[in-house]
C-alpha cells in the first residue's frame, strides 16, 4: 500500500511514508495488520477515529521502568490501531532500539517521528543523538543547529553540541557551546566535558577551575571530586590532592580511582600498610588492574618484601607487559635483589618500550633506565656495554651529576683517564648548575666519591665545589624529593596519572630499599682498577643506586 | 517482648531478617490476578463504615481486560470492567454533607469515571481542543464542494510544516491515502466536524480550601496535550488551567487550592515543574537528565527517582539536596506516612526484588519480596492503620502490616570501611625453586649475562644469515623489488589423495598492474602428478588477491608427503621473484582405502 503512495508530490511525505512501513515491518512483524486495505476502513460508515495519544502514558510508564517487552507490545498495539500515526510511539520504539544497539534503525525512526511533527525540537535531538552516536559529528552538528532553531534554551542541545565539537577538535566552539548550556541549566556533565577541554588542550589550571566549581555546585559527585583530586595531584599540590580524593572516599568507599590515587600518596609518605589496607578494596572491586599491582608491589618493596614484591610486580606485568613503569620497578627490584641479569633485562626491556618523546619527563625518565642498565652492567662485569649504557644516560640526562661520576669512575678504573677526565668536569658543571638552587642537597658518600675521583685524576679545584655543597648540607631533605616529584608530574591524562604516581612512589622510594641492601654488593666488581679507587670502590654502588632518587 | 527485642536488634542496622522484621506478613497471593501501577492504588473508606477498602484500577494481565477491582481485606469485594485502561485511580471527598464517604475517581482515556458507594455516579470527558482554524476552514470548504482532495492535500500538508497546533486525525489520515481513496475518503467524511480529542495521563487531588484530613478536595488532571486541569469537586467544572513544556507523567501536590499550592510534575522530557497558585507557567525547572520513574513529597523534599538507578532530594524550589544510589533500577514509588509516629519516608520498588524504604538519604528499611513489586501504596486498609500493599510483576498480591511497636531507626554514623577491605590480598606465592633460582642468579649472575649475552649475538647472527639467505635465493612470500611487490601464500585443501593447492597472489604496489608473471611448480614426479606444472599469471591488478587453483594428485600409496616448491617468475629471468615450499599433507583419503 504505503510503496505506491510513494509516488506523492511531496518529498518530506515520500519519506515519511516509507519510514512508516518500516515501523510496520518492526512492528507488525509480518502479519500486515497495518497493510489491510484502507478502503474496508473507509467503507465503514460509523468509523470514529481513535485517539492517537491514547495510550502514550502507558508506553511511557513501561519504557520508564524499562519494561521494554511489555512496551514494545503496547507500542504494537497502538501503531496497529492509529496505522502508524502515534508520533510517540514510534519515539519510543526508536529510542528502545537504540538502547538494543540499532542505531542506524532508530536514527530511521527517529527521521518518521521528525516528519510527523517537524515542529518538535525533541524529535530533531534524538536524530543528531542517534547520528552522534553513529560517529556522524559534522552531521549531528546540523540536526542540532536546526533543533537550537526551534528550542533555544535547552542546555542539552547546547551541551550535545559541544561535545560533537570536542569529537570534532573544534575546541573552541565547543567550549562556547558548553559555556552556553551551563549558563542555561547546569549539570555535571557539562562540567565534566567543558574540563575535559581544558585537559586536552593541556590547560591543567582552567581544568581545575572548571572542576572546583563543578564540586561547588555538586558536591557529593564522586567523579568531580576524583579528577579535582587528580589534577592537584598532577601540579603537586599534594594536601587539596589528598582533601578531595579523601571526600569522594567518604562518599563511595570503594571508588577505584580514588583508593589507587590516595593510595600511592600514602606510599609516597611512607605509610606502606594503610596504602595495603586501601587498595584491598581495590583488589576486590578490580582484580586485574595493572597499576594496582604495581602499587601493591612497590608496597611490598618499601616494607622490604622483596619476594611479595616481585611477586605483585609480576603479576602486573602480566596484566600490562608493555607497561614500562612496572619493567621498570621489577629491575629496580631485582637490582636491590643483586639479581643483576634479571634486571638487566627488565630495565632494558623498559627502555625499549617506553616512548621517546621530547618531554622533560620522558628524557628524565629514559635517562634513569639507562643508568640503571649501566649500574647492572658494571655488576655484570660487562664493562663495554656498561659504557654504552653510561654514556647514553649522560647523554639523555641534563641534571644529575652522579651519572657523569659513576661513568668517570667506571672510565677510570677501566685506565682511561682521559674520558673520565671530561666526565669529571661534564660533572661540575652540573654541581655548578644546580649548587643555585638551594634547595637541593649531595648525598655525602657522592661529594666524598667525587673528591676521592677529583684527586685520583689530580684535578686541583675540587675544593671549590664541594665547599658551598657542604654549606647547603644541612638543609632538610624532603625538598629533594619535591622536585624530583614535580619533575615527574606533567605525563599525561588522568588515568595513566594513577600509574604514574605509583611510579613516581618507586622512583622516590629507592633509597630505603637500595640504600640497606646495597652495601653488601661491594666485591671487587672492578678488576682493573688502580690504587687510588680501591678506598672509594665500596661506596659505589650506594651512592649509584642512591642518586636516581633525586 | 517480641516487640521490645526486634526494636533493639533493629537498632543501627536497616537489614530486616526474619525474627527482626518490622513487618507481619498478612496475605501473600502470587496467583492474584492484578496487574497495576502504584497511581492506580488507592485506599478509602469507601461506604463509610470505617473498614478501609483497596481500590485498584487493574490493566489486565496483557493490558487487554481493564477492571475495576475492590478488595476488602484479602478478597476482592466488586469487580466490574472498565471500557479503557485506567491511567490513575484516587479517592477523595466530594461535599460537606454526611455521610461522609468519599467518592472513587478513575482517570481513563479522555474521561474521569466517579464512583459513589461503588455506583457509576458522574463521568466527566475533557473538552475538545480547538481544532486549527486554518484546517476547520480547508475541511468547510470541501465540504462546499470548492476544493478538490489534491489541493485540500497540499493545502494540509503546509499546515502541518508550520503550524503551532497540530492536525486532527482526520486530515493526519487523509495525508496517508492514496489518490484514488482520497475522493472517497472526503466524501464520507467531509460532512464530519473535525475533531481533536486528548487524553488524561495522571490525576492527583487537591483539597479545596481546608488543610483537614477529611476536607473537599479537587481533582487535578494531567493532560496528554501538556496541560493541567484543576477540576471542581461539585459540578466538574474546570477551575484552573495551566500548560506545560512537556506531557506531565507524575503530579505531586500540596496546600489547598483556594488559599495557596504547589504543583510538581514529572514530565516526559525528564524535567520537573513546579508551579504555583498564581503561575499559568511553571515557576521552577528542574532539569534531571534522565527520565523521572517516581515522585513523592516528603514534607517539604520532593524525592524523584531516576532511571538511573538514583534517588534525588529537591526542595521546592528545585535545588538539589541529595542523591542515593540504587542498587538496582526502580520501578515504582509511593509514599510512607507513619500517623502514630509522624513519620514520611519513602518507598521505592526496585528490579532486584527488594523494597528500600528511605527517609531523606538514610535507609530505613529493605523488604524482600518473591517475585518484583511494581505498585506499592501505604495507608489504612481494614482496620489496621499502617499496611503495605504491594503487587508484582507476575500478578501477585502482597499485603504487609507494620508492627505497632516498630520503630524505624536510621543507620547512624559513618558506614565504616566497605568489607573488601578485610579480606587479605591475594599475592602469588613463591616456590622453592624461585628462591633457589634466585640464589643461584647471585652466585653466578655474570655468568648467566655472559653466555646470556653470546646466545643472543649467535641468535641474531643466525637470524641475520638466514633472512640474507632467504633475500638471496627469492625465498620470501613477499616480493618488495620496486618493479614487483608481490605476496604470495599458499593453502591446500582437501584430505587426498587430491589436493587443491589455492596460490593466493597479491600485487601490493600502489597503482600499478603487474603483467607477465609465471608461475612454476618444482615437485617430485614419483609422487606427485600436477595437470600443469608451468603457467602464465593474469595481469595483476593492485590490491587484489588472484587465487590461482591447481588440483595435486597424491601418486605414492605408503603415506608420504613431500614439498612442492612454487616459484613466481618473470618472464626472461631466471632467478624467481617469489618462492614458496609448500609441505604437503599425507594424503589421509590412501591409508583409508
């Protein structure tokens, strides 16, 4: 019937008309109740036409309480009685499909229900949702534009509109739609979103700020209050951090995210069995999560449980082989386990896999492996390759003057005296460096090592540069780590910011660990050397392990 | 005793076990029959001799049977069938005079069906909207015979583009027809008053002008044409009118309409408005982002649950105080009014089977029934103050009465840790043999590295020697020589003794065919039989895939297999392009045989 009525003039009825036979076919399913003739209706003479709307109230209260066999049977009924007319239920049966995964069917629908009554904004919304979630933006973008036409103060068209834009890169027409739907109504979405903007655009300070006022207007959003957390957590700003991650903890003890955030600021204090305690919710709610593993076994590795330890960390990087932070705690483990060959092999496999990006953190962090490959390596009595590895870490590394001191002293006592001679000073320049900052303090055992080097290579000015260390000595410790913190923080986006913390916990929790374990390595790692090493050779490899902390 | 025992035991903890419960189970019927919502609920007083009937508005079990049903304690007292599905079902007090009984309203289609003592006493059907003037006057004019049906057509569908008010069913259906019924179709209908009829979604009541528990009160009907209808108790008249921007599916009222109220509803674009005494429009907005499934005044919180398994607080002015979390979707909702204790607290119905009773964010209690309640409602029934009604999904009819002595405490304090914090860690063991491996990897790290070291350089040096031998002798499946990218790869089929041997062959460059292609077959004679061992390649066309059949006949009966190497030529080379060895299959179809 419908297929002939096709031919009609006008273009917007062709197409309603062939939506409408495939609401029968959906309907209907085949049994052409909506195809009986039109003209044995006609011909009844007493015919009264029913209520369209009927039934709508029904429908609604079914597809409320997602009861959607019952709806779909109603819906049945009352397109069969009105031929397809009821607007509404051919809306609802849309929207059930959509929620079954037909987009592309209720997107048709949707398309019937719009013809039917081109004046009704809502019609249009659920076109450019269906289109949306097709991955259709710049398509969706219309349909919306043309519903803002009909309804201009709805904060969801508005809000819609904007996250197309963000799935589209158009950041800053987004962030105008998103603004608009908050100045209509807001809601926590938006807030979500508009932060999200801010995020991808690297913009951590506004995305805080759109977040704090989220948490203003809705305080108990356990996901607000998560991000807000991690975001101060990301520029160190570690008591608001702690503040907010704990308030969406009183809010939802078993906040995933959360637990694992706070979890790893415990573990950067030290308090090993709180953060055991916290994240055994976590292993219940998520037993497979990688970073919670990691966290668990650096856990493992402060309270010096080496074996639970690599444990975890073994178990993580089963979950997450190519998650380079944990090959590189298990190195870092097994390193303190004087597992060298393990190591070795963990800490290269992590330099292999890690990005090489440009970033300061990426150079810091590449610089460390390498390092740490060059320390296995010298205990593996592997001495070329201990080179490569060293001159690649002083390579990557701008800051650290311990790596040029181990390579001096492993140039040295491999008779180049030359080499270790550019190392030693590649090393002052360093101190030099970083003796403006004042926060910054030398391990003792390296300022000793390096005087010991200094006069072994017969270098007078020594004096010079361990005199203002000394005087900086006594200032407090913790500050070193604080920088080496806020070195680490700018990686990424919130979820890898859990990972990194973990990671950044490891970083700083080397010294408890390697500081203790580390003394027995002494042996005579190196054969070759000379006279004058033999006295600083035991202090090496603490002071190797010690540095990377910092 | 009992009681005193199950109020302390209850203390602190909201869970209600068998010994403890709060409820006495007063009727269970699975097989009942009744198939409702909570707005089709009510109970009332109905022949005003103090024992409080059920009324329930009953859709049938597949929406088909309508019935008015009256239970009088677990029984059903009347029963009679309605003419359309009831949307609501209220009872209130129509006049002054005694005695007092209060009259039954049922909402259905377009009409309200008033009830004295269980008597049709008034129907009340919604006035017609006014039809579109410019479509009154199109139809008058077919009528006039002045038009014909192809230009009253277009005419109707320019209405229907623009206009604020939409088309009656009459001309909707006429857009539908096709030319030849048109004329028919006007003819038996032109003389028809066009017609636009809407139909009641909700209704609540409203007292009139006294705050008493037994005062007048008014209907207040809600519209599927978004209006809302305040209608008078005496005559049915409509008192009040005000619009809405979307179809109102729950009402929630309070205050007397005389003197001042406030009017929350619930509406299909999951907003809620609230109006006031004076307002024709809505006076608040609360906008939930998710469609609303219940609305319940408590006090001066109105508590609205999502579909999204949340519970919300607004107060009236539509700021948010609070959420809950569900553990599970709601279905229904109804309000709890404890008289003896003043307390409110709501219900809520969930899809796991469970009843939460809340007040504000607190739980008081969880009722676990057998089967999902979909309608719940809380009041007087029989002589027995506090009773819970429910009824399920599959029908079933559940009657709970609250225990005098209970008491509904709310859970104090923190919730403490969640209980997954107790349970210990599961961290992998270790054995024995790591340990040993470890020690051991101590002792002779070096070593290890050391010969770890010369296997790896060996390996790589083996693998750098074959892949130079592979390059060398064509024996890769891809081809990468700039005027040939070619792949190659090889499939055989079938169980023997004949095989098919499938060449799949791919020219991987960008843009341009590959012309003059051999392929050669190289194989042992004795053992194999191939109808062409040599022949020419089409013209490849980039990014196909050329699938170039042979059948291979397996000619050894002793079950051995060999390799068929397969060599892609060019045409005046000598050295292949491509090769491939193809190990045979033992042909299985000869040691059956």
């Amino acid at each position: 019937m419908y297929d002939i009525l096709v031919i009609s003039s006008m273009k917007n009825l062709m197409c309603y008309c062939s939506r409408i036979v495939v609401t029968c076919e959906h309907n209907a399913k085949g049994e052409n109740l909506i195809m009986t003739p039109l003209s044995v209706k006609i011909c009844s003479p007493a015919q009264e036409f029913p209520i369209l709307e009927k039934q709508n109230w029904l429908i609604h209260l079914h597809y409320i309480r997602k009861d959607y066999e019952a709806c779909k049977a109603v819906i049945k009924e009352q397109l069969q009685e009105t031929q397809g007319l009821c607007e509404y239920a051919i809306y609802v049966q849309a929207l059930i499909f959509r929620l079954e995964g037909n987009i592309q069917e209720s997107l048709e629908l949707f398309q019937t229900c719009a013809v039917l009554s081109p004046q009704c904004a809502d019609n249009l919304k659920q076109v450019a949702r269906s289109l949306f979630l097709l991955g259709k933006h710049k398509a969706a973008i219309e349909v919306y534009n043309e519903a803002a036409k009909l309804n201009q103060k709805d904060w969801e068209i508005c809000h819609n509109l904007g996250v197309c834009y963000i799935y589209l890169k158009q950041f800053d027409k987004a962030h105008d739609q998103l603004h608009n739907a908050l100045h209509l109504n807001r809601h926590d979405l938006t807030y979500i979103m508009l932060g999200k903007i801010h995020l991808l655009q690297g913009d951590l300070d506004k995305a805080i700020e759109i977040y704090k006022k989220a948490v203003e207007f809705s305080p108990e959003n356990t996901e607000l209050l998560t991000t807000l957390g991690l975001l101060y957590l990301q520029l160190g700003i570690y008591q608001k951090a702690f503040e907010h991650l704990g308030n969406a903890l009183t809010y939802d003890p078993t906040n995933y995210k959360a637990i694992l955030a706070a979890g790893s600021m415990m573990q950067t204090h030290g308090d090993f069995d709180v953060a055991l305690t916290k994240y055994r919710v976590v292993a219940c709610a998520v037993p497979e999560s990688p970073p919670l593993w990691n966290n668990i076994g650096m856990c493992f590795f402060g309270k010096k449980k080496y074996v639970a330890a690599i444990s975890c960390l073994k178990r993580a990087n089963y979950l997450a082989p190519f998650d380079w932070k944990i090959l590189y705690n298990l190195g870092l483990v097994h390193l303190t386990m004087q597992q060298y060959a393990s190591a070795f092999h963990f800490v290269s496999a992590a330099i292999n896999l890690q990005p090489k990006m440009g970033e300061l953190f990426m150079l810091l962090a590449a610089a460390v492996p390498s390092f740490f490959v060059a320390v296995a390596l010298t205990n593996l009595e592997d001495p070329e390759n201990a080179r490569r590895a060293y001159a690649e870490a002083a390579r990557l590394d701008r800051c650290n003057p311990l790596v040029n001191l181990n390579y001096a002293v492993l140039l040295y006592n491999q008779g180049e005296r030359k080499g270790a001679l550019a190392q030693f000073q590649e090393m002052e320049k360093k101190v030099r460096l970083l003796k403006d900052s004042p926060s910054l303090e030398f391990d003792a055992e390296m300022v000793e090592m390096a005087q010991k080097l200094g006069a072994a290579l017969q270098v007078g000015e020594a004096l010079v540069w361990t005199k203002p260390v000394k005087d900086t000595k006594s200032k407090h410790r913790s500050a070193s780590a604080s920088k080496a913190a806020s070195l680490q923080q700018p990686l990424g986006s919130n979820q890898a910011l859990g990972q990194a913390m973990s990671s950044a916990a490891a970083y700083r929790k080397l010294p408890s660990g390697a500081g203790g374990t580390a003394q027995p390595i002494k042996p005579p790692s190196l054969p070759l050397e000379p006279e004058p090493a033999t006295g600083a050779q035991p202090t090496e490899a603490p002071a190797q392990i010690r540095e990377t902390q910092e | 005793m009992a009681a005193a025992s199950s109020s302390d035991s209850d203390s602190g903890r909201a869970e209600s076990s068998e010994a403890s419960s709060k409820w006495l189970d007063a009727h269970y019927d699975p097989m009942a029959n009744i198939h409702t919502f909570s707005s089709c609920l009510a109970l009332a007083d109905l022949h005003g001799d103090g024992e409080y009937k059920l009324v329930v508005g009953d859709l049938g079990p597949s929406g088909q049977h309508p019935r008015l049903k009256v239970l009088k304690g677990p029984t059903v007292l009347t029963e009679s069938p309605l003419p359309a599905l009831p949307a609501a079902a209220a009872t209130f007090l129509m006049e002054q005079h005694e005695p007092r009984t209060p009259a039954l309203a049922l909402a259905s289609g377009p009409c309200v069906y008033v009830y004295k003592n269980l008597k049709p006493y008034f129907k009340f059907t919604l006035p017609q909207l006014p039809p579109n003037p410019l479509e009154q006057d199109l139809w008058n004019q077919v009528k006039e015979d002045r038009i014909d049906p192809l230009t009253l057509k277009e005419m109707l569908e320019g209405i229907r583009e623009k206009a604020e008010v939409p088309l009656s069913v009459q001309s909707l259906r006429f857009l539908q027809l096709e030319l030849s019924e048109m004329e028919a179709f006007v003819s038996q209908h032109k003389s028809k008053s066009i017609k636009r009829q809407t139909v009641i979604t909700t209704m609540t009541t409203l007292k009139k002008n006294l705050a008493d528990e037994d005062a007048v009160s008014c209907l207040v009907l809600g519209t599927e044409n978004k209006e809302l209808l305040v209608l008078d108790p005496e005559a049915f008249t409509i008192l009040a009118k005000m619009s809405l921007p979307s179809v109102p599916v729950f009402l929630e009222v309070s205050g007397q309409f005389d003197v001042e109220f406030r009017l929350a509803a619930a509406c299909r674009n999951g907003n809620i408005y609230i109006l006031r005494r004076d307002s024709k429009r809505p006076k608040y907005c609360i906008e939930l982002s998710a469609q609303p499934v219940g609305l319940v005044r408590v006090h001066k919180v109105l508590v609205v649950g999502s579909n999204q398994d949340t519970l919300h607080g607004f107060t009236h002015k539509g700021k948010k105080l609070w959420t809950v979390q569900m553990p599970a979707a709601i279905l229904t909702m109804n309000l709890l009014e404890q008289h003896s204790r003043s307390l409110q607290a709501v219900m809520a119905g969930l899809a796991n089977g469970e009843v939460h009773i809340y007040h504000d964010k607190a739980l008081l209690n969880v009722i676990r029934t057998p089967d999902v309640v979909t309608s719940l409602c809380f009041g007087r029934y029989g002589r027995e103050d506090n009773t819970l009604i429910m009824t399920t999904r599959g029908g079933g009819l559940i009657i709970k009465i609250l225990k005098r002595t209970a008491v509904f405490v709310e859970a104090r304090g923190e919730a403490g840790p969640p209980p997954a914090q107790a349970m210990k860690l599961n961290v992998p063991r270790k054995t024995r043999l790591y340990v040993d491996q470890t020690l051991r990897e101590r002792d002779a790290g070096t070593a290890m590295h050391r010969t770890f070291q010369t296997d790896l350089y060996l390996l790589r040096l083996r693998a750098a020697r074959a892949y130079v031998q592979a390059l060398e002798s064509s024996l890769n499946p891809v081809s990468v020589t700039a005027r040939e990218p070619l792949k190659l790869h090889a499939v055989v089929q079938g169980l023997g003794p004949t095989f098919k041997l499938t060449l799949h062959l791919q020219n991987t460059s960008t843009a341009r065919p590959i012309l003059g292609l051999l392929v050669c077959f190289l194989y042992n004679e004795v053992l194999y039989a191939l109808p062409r061992a040599f022949f020419k390649v089409p013209l490849l066309v980039p990014g196909l895939n050329y699938p170039l059949e042979t059948f291979v006949e397996s000619l050894s009966d002793k079950g051995i297999s060999d390799i068929i190497k397969v060599l892609v030529l060019r045409e005046g080379q000598s050295a292949p392009l491509l090769s491939a060895h193809i190990n045979m299959p033992v042909s299985e179809g000869l040691e059956a045989a």
